[in-house]
C-alpha cells in the first residue's frame, strides 16, 4: 500500500504526470529528428550531426540548469528553458533540410531542455515523509521505463498519423505543458536550495569524491543499456521474423523488467545502508546481463531481455537517495543534473562503441554490456567507504531570494 499512500500524498499526482509529460519530449527527440530529416532528403552524415549536438547540447546544458536552480529557484528556469527549447524544436520543424538550422535547432532543444528530472529529485525530500523516500524515488525511477517506451511510440503514431515535424512541434507542446504544470506547483515555487558553500567553487557537486565516483560507477550502466540496445536491435535484424516486433518487442520486455523491479524495490523496507544498496544493484544487474552472452534462441531471448531490465532501475533509485545525501549543501539539482549527463554520456558512449562491434558478430556486442556494468558495479563496490553523506548546513542559514 506504499504506493497508494505515495499518490494520496499532497501534490504527488500533478508533480508526478507534469514530469512525465514534460520529459516525454527527451524520449522522443533522437527518433524524431532523425526522420523528420530523412523525410526532407537530408544525408545520414547530416542527421548524425545533428542528433549529436543535440546530445552532447542536453549533457552540457542539464548541469549548467541545475546550477542555476540551485541559485534561483525552480519556476523561472523551468519556464525560461522551455520557451527557448521549444524555439530549438521549432526551428528544426521550419527548416529540416537546413545544413545551418537543423543542427542549431537541435543544439537549442537539447541545451534548453527543462531540468524537470532534477527539479523533481530535489523536491522530494519536502514533498513526502521521510519514511517515504525510496518509494518516491522509486516510483520516479519506474516511470522512466514508461518513457522509454511511450516516447518512440508516441513518435510513431504522431508520424504516421500527420508527419515527423507534427511530432517536432507535439515535442515543443508537450515540454513547455510539463515544465508549466511543474513551475505552477506550491513545492515548487516555495523551494530553495540551503545556501551554497562558500567552498564549492566552480567544481559545485564534483568537489565531492564520493559522487565523482559514484557517477562515473552510473555511467557504466548507461554505457550496458546502450550496449544492450544495439545488441537487442542486431539481433532482430539476425531473426527476422522470428519474433514478432523484432527488437521493439526486446526492447519492451527489458523496460517492463525496469518498471515491475522499481515497483518492487520501492514495496521493500531496506535495511541495508543507501550506498550498500546502490552497489549491491549495480553487481545485480551485471548478473542479470550475463546470460545475454549465451545469444539463445528468439524466445529465450526474450525472456533474457525482461530479466536484463530488472534491476536497471533499482539501481538508479538507490542511487537518487545517494546523490541527495553525497551532494554538497546548496547544490542538488546540480548534482541530479550530472546524473542525467553522465549516465546519458556512457549511454551514447556504449552505443557507440557496440555498434562498430556489431559490424562482426554479436557476442562481442553482448560482452560490451557486461563489461559496461560489470566495471560501474565493481567501482561503487570499491569506492563504498567514500559514499558519506555531506556535512547538514548550518540551522537557520538566511537564504537569498531572486
């Protein structure tokens, strides 16, 4: 009943889905922008251009948002961000088959794109009791699942039902709707962060050893999913056929696994310390990857690709309660902002570095997964003694305003 009383709990519901919807756009953005510029005529040279600036865009502009919430507040920054990223989606619907504007567009949507994952970790701790932390982290880890695959859907309808740009212009829609159901919230608009430390520097959350080490262990999984994608889309392309939705349906089974092990996770009352959580997941979910190398038969595989996905997102829900207490006062939602970076970082990376390998032969592609979260889990096992939360801020700090 955790979960019920989760939902019951004041503002939970409207923060929740005004997340959701406004982070839509982020699961749809990579397809979208890639046929919204096929569908102009556009070389793949070009649409791989301009998918990258806006990845590597949404990496660098998600911790400098952070920062600047952590200054501010949320409201004005949610809103700001939302408008100018729904300029970035705008200007690639206008011009796709711009050399100049699709890729500037796709810098600005990814540059601008409301910090809504951030803002919502952050207010968790004075939305919901205590007591019910990890079932809050763990349902905003569950919804994640919900996204991965809702976004290419969505995407699919919108295309074949009107066009890709009709999809570009829903995406600029749906952001701005998020980030405004968000901003307009009570917890939201009374939310500040506690003073800065005059110590954090420039380096701000990354002073910190301990969530240094903690993101780049993170990073290790995003580079396995990334792996874990192309693995699952070469290998529909090996069986054609013979499993209906080829590696669509892969894919799925593995999101299903995330959203039914964050459930369950969340419905458990841990002993155990959040860093001893956080590697035990991480060791977990390298288990959970390594029958993949087997390459079975289609159905088997299927079975395999639900298992994989398991323990994905407990893993980053322990690790949404590590982040809290390793960050540095006054610098949260910076640090939940490199969360999103570095795992979406060693997404692209595993990605990357898979797809050459899948050129050959797919046990190499399988290895490159396990090997991804094999060594983050491994790294937050050896780094444990150095996840101690940060020192309390001082009682009754003036917190400046605007």
């Amino acid at each position: 009943m955790g979960y019920l009383a989760l939902l019951r709990a004041p503002h939970v519901t409207r923060l929740l889905l005004g997340t959701l919807l406004g982070r839509l756009p982020a699961g749809m953005t990579a397809l979208v922008i890639a046929l919204a510029l096929r569908d102009a005529g556009v070389a793949y040279g070009r649409v791989g251009l301009a998918t990258s600036c806006y990845a590597i865009a949404a990496a660098v502009g998600g911790p400098v948002l952070g920062r600047i919430i952590d200054r501010t507040g949320q409201p004005r920054v949610l809103l700001a961000s939302a408008v100018v990223a729904g300029g970035g989606y705008a200007l690639l619907a206008l011009a796709p088959g711009s050399a100049v504007g699709a890729p500037v567009g796709a810098a600005i949507a990814g540059l601008a794109m409301p910090p809504l994952e951030p803002c919502l970790r952050s207010l968790w701790p004075d939305v919901v009791e205590e007591k019910q932390l990890d079932t809050a982290y763990a349902f905003d880890s569950a919804s994640q699942q919900i996204l991965y695959v809702a976004g290419p859907l969505a995407v699919a309808a919108i295309s074949g039902l009107f066009s890709p740009v009709a999809a570009l212009w829903v995406a600029a829609g749906l952001g701005l709707a998020g980030a405004l159901i968000v901003a307009t919230t009570g917890p939201a608009r009374s939310w500040r962060a506690p003073a800065r430390e005059q110590s954090a520097g420039l380096l701000g959350p990354l002073r910190s050893p301990g969530l240094v080490l903690l993101l780049v262990g993170l990073a290790g999984a995003g580079w396995a999913v990334g792996a874990q994608n192309v693995l699952f889309i070469a290998y529909a392309e090996r069986n054609v056929g013979a499993l209906p939705g080829g590696g669509g349906t892969l894919l799925a089974l593995a999101a299903l696994g995330g959203l039914l092990g964050a459930l369950a996770y969340g419905a458990v009352s841990w002993r155990q310390t959040t860093a001893t959580r956080t590697w035990m997941m991480a060791l977990a979910m390298a288990a959970s990857y390594l029958p993949l190398i087997a390459l079975p038969g289609p159905y088997p595989m299927a079975a395999l690709a639900f298992l994989s996905g398991i323990m994905l997102a407990p893993l980053l829900a322990a690790a949404f309660v590590l982040v809290a207490e390793l960050a540095p006062t006054g610098t949260v939602t910076e640090a939940f902002a490199w969360l999103v970076t570095l795992f979406a970082t060693g997404n692209s990376l595993g990605y990357a570095v898979s797809g050459k390998l899948a050129e050959d032969s797919l046990r190499p592609v399988a290895l490159c997964a396990v090997g991804g979260i094999a060594l983050g889990g491994l790294l937050l096992f050896g780094a444990r003694r150095w996840f101690h939360p940060a020192p309390a801020a001082p009682a009754e700090q003036p917190v400046p305003v605007g």
